[in-house]
C-alpha cells in the first residue's frame, strides 16, 4: 500500500479462524472435565513420570492443594510409590474395544486411604510418550461389599446350624434327647459361649422351664431359638 505522500506499507492478514475454534472448542472440553465428578489425568512418561494435567475432581481425591504448579507433581508422589506401576504396563491400557479397570487401595500424603477404581489409557493425541486415565472413588462400594460378605456368611452359618438342628429332630426321639445333642451341637461353636433350650411356649408364660444349660441363660442366635420352637410347637 502506497501514495504519493508516504513510503510504501506491507500488511500481513492472516486467518485465524480455524486456531480460535479449535482454542474455544478446548476451553469448552477442559471446563466440561474440570466439572467432572470423576478424576481426569495425563501423564508424561519421562524419568520420573509426572503430571501434566489433573482436574479439580482429581487434585481432591488426592489431596493436591494447587495445580497451577503442575510439572511439580511426581506420579509416585500422588499416587503413592506402591501404585506407580499401574503406568508401567502398556498392556493393561484400556481402548474403546477392551475397556480394562483396576481396583486399587490408595494412600495419599495428607489424607485418608480410599479406593479407587483407575483406567488408563494411550494418549488420544498420538503422543508415544503421554497416557490418560480417569479414576473414581469407590470406597463407599468396597465397604458395603464386605459388609454383604459378612452377612452373607452369617446367613450360611445360620442356614447349617438350623439344618443341623433340623437333623437331630429328625434323627432323635424325645424333646429331651433332642435338647441335650442341641446343646452340645451349639456350645461346639466357636461363637457360642453360653446356650438354654427351653419348651416352646415357656417364654411368654412367665417363668421360663430350662431343659438343660451351659454357661449363662441366653440363647446364642436370635435364629436358632424360633427355629427350635417352630420344629417342636406340638411337643
């Protein structure tokens, strides 16, 4: 551009619509993960590994106060020097076609264990060198699962016990001879320290006719006593 006044000009104009979109289309997608409530991760895998990217859901799990400083952050120091290695396996990386997880207890400086449920994966950009990986806490999930073990073991434990009484009605004659091989079958288990067999129906009429006793009169289970008074509601 020039005139009869002034030196020629140069101007440079160049498109950068295509870079804005892209930049918004970022911005979008990193605010849409920082909201996530599950933990969003990349990793460089150099010596040592550590962090290039956490979002908010992530730095609490782990309690890592600031993420501004984010190449500071060692993988072994977040995630403990035991759990490291569950960046160390390329062949336990989740795809789209084979979608792998991992139950892991961790211990982070600062806060209580928790577990979480982790998947990693190979970076979606390409990079040789970079992985991703989501975690969530499923600490809530574990204990009401040993809770459900606990119970359900109860349950097997008050389902023998009752097939065993059932057993000794069926093989013995007498409520007498029933009460006594009773006793001895309930006081033989480890959790039963004190047992009374008593006549059905003697509980809710005043005082209670023991048949035989060991230890203290209380009964072991809240199982075996109906379980013993519906067998013998006849007797």
């Amino acid at each position: 551009v020039g005139s009869h006044t002034a030196l020629g000009r140069v101007f440079l104009l160049r498109d950068r619509t295509e870079h804005l979109t892209r930049m918004r289309t970022l911005e979008s997608r990193n605010r849409l993960i920082a909201e996530l409530p599950v933990g969003v991760f990349r990793i460089q895998l150099e010596t040592p590994p550590r962090f290039l990217y956490m979002n908010q859901a992530f730095a609490d799990l782990f309690n890592v106060n600031d993420v501004e400083p984010i190449h500071e952050y060692v993988v072994s120091d977040v995630f403990g020097s035991q759990q490291s290695q569950l960046i160390d396996h390329e062949s336990s990386y989740s795809s789209p076609e084979d979608p792998k997880t991992t139950e892991q207890l961790f211990s982070p400086p600062g806060t209580d264990s928790f577990w979480g449920l982790i998947s990693t994966y190979s970076s979606t950009t390409g990079d040789a060198d970079v992985i991703e990986g989501v975690v969530v806490d499923i600490t809530a999930e574990k204990q009401a699962e040993a809770l459900l073990t606990e119970e359900l073991d109860n349950v097997s434990r008050d389902l023998e016990l009752t097939e065993q009484l059932w057993n000794l009605s069926v093989r013995l004659e007498g409520f007498d001879a029933f009460a006594q091989e009773a006793l001895s079958l309930l006081t033989d288990i480890d959790s039963v320290e004190r047992a009374r067999i008593v006549r059905s129906g003697s509980v809710c009429c005043g005082e209670m006719e023991t048949i035989v006793a060991s230890g203290t009169t209380h009964i072991p289970d809240a199982a075996v006593s109906p379980a013993i008074e519906h067998t013998y509601t006849e007797e």
